[in-house]
C-alpha cells in the first residue's frame, strides 16, 4: 500500500512540473505578443525611469532646429544684423560700388580721364558707371555706359551733350604690368581706329 502511495505521489509531482513549465511558457509568449502589440498600437517607448524616448528625441531635433534658425546673422565687420538687414546685406554684396581711374593716352594731344565704378565682388571687375572727361570731344558730357576689368579691358560709353562729336566710344586693351592697359579704341561702334595706353589707378581721376 505504501508502495502504491509512493508511486501516485510520484505522478502527482511530475505533472505539476509539466503543468508549471507549460504555464510559464505561456506567460513568456503572452509577454512578448503583448509587447508586439503595444508597439503595433504606437505606445510610447521608455526607458528604465520610464521617460519617453521618442519624446526626448524630438525635442532634441526640435532644440537643434530652433538653434539653427536663431543663430545670428553678422555683417562683414562683425555687427549683428537683424533677419531683414541679413538680406539687405546680401543683394548690397552684389551691388557693390568702388572707383578707378583709367586715364587713357594717344600721343601728347590725347588724355581721356575715364571715372569708373565697378563691383569689387565680381571678376573680371564689372563696371557699371562713371564719366569720361580730359580731351575727349565733349568733354565732360560723357557717361560710360559699362564693360568690364581684369586680365582684359572693355569700357563703353556715350554723349550726352550736343555738338558735332562721335555719340558713342569703345575702348579695348590687355593687361601689362606696371598696372595699365594697351590696346585700341574707337567711336560710333569701332573699337580698333586709334591706339591707346591706359593706366591704372584706385580712386577719382586728378582734376
């Protein structure tokens, strides 16, 4: 009889061993299905404290770009610009202005004294006004009308008084060094009839 007992209890507790593992199993796949689930469902990942991570990274993101859009703007010497001086700034860099002289020679009767404005943000340089003067039939009543300065010199300009002069001048040349231009010049749409020899030099021609 004892034998008997023996044996059943035996049984007994090896089926409550199987039983046991086979819950615990289940709990494990429950577990992990329900943490499926909540990622499915769009839950909020946290961490060990129970904060959001997704929530801490967006705000990162977010101070980063906020960083960026507030990061100041400065002017070429340094003085803080407010967002529409920044772009102000920016078309004036395209607009620049500086003057030159360029007094161009032919023989002792010839001193054209050509007042130029260029943009020193451009090369070749880029003229964009000025006034011819010196000798020139004319004179002071011409204007130069554009062209451009760097290895090579175009300068264009136009009458703007009456009289029986040309109505219009092109002056041509490359660059020699010391700083001037050799090359010809010409009116009413030539640019070769004369040869020329212009200098070079920053600011206002002399009187």
């Amino acid at each position: 009889m004892k034998t008997v007992i023996a044996r059943w209890v035996g049984t007994l507790c090896i089926l409550g061993l199987v039983l046991g593992l086979t819950l615990s199993t289940g709990s494990i796949s429950t577990g992990r299905g329900q943490e499926a689930d909540a990622k499915q469902s769009g839950k909020q990942c946290l961490d060990a404290r129970g904060n959001s991570l997704v929530a801490r990274a967006e705000a990162a993101e977010g101070g980063g770009s906020d960083s960026a859009k507030a990061a100041p703007s400065f002017d070429p010497s340094g003085k803080k610009l407010s967002e529409a001086d920044a772009k102000a700034a920016a078309a004036a860099a395209t607009t620049a202005a500086a003057k030159a002289c360029l007094e161009l020679y032919n023989g002792p009767a010839v001193d054209f004294k050509i007042n130029i404005t260029y943009n020193p943000n451009s090369y070749p340089f880029v003229i964009t006004g000025g006034t011819i003067s010196g000798t020139i039939c004319g004179s002071p009543n011409w204007v130069v009308t554009g062209g451009s300065m760097g290895p090579t010199l175009t300068v264009t300009g136009k009458r703007t008084g009456g009289g029986s002069c040309a109505d219009t001048i092109t002056v041509v040349g490359h660059y020699q060094n010391p700083p001037s231009y050799a090359g010809t010049y010409g009116f009413d749409g030539a640019s070769t009839s004369f040869p020329h020899t212009t200098t070079f030099c920053c600011g206002a021609c002399p009187p």
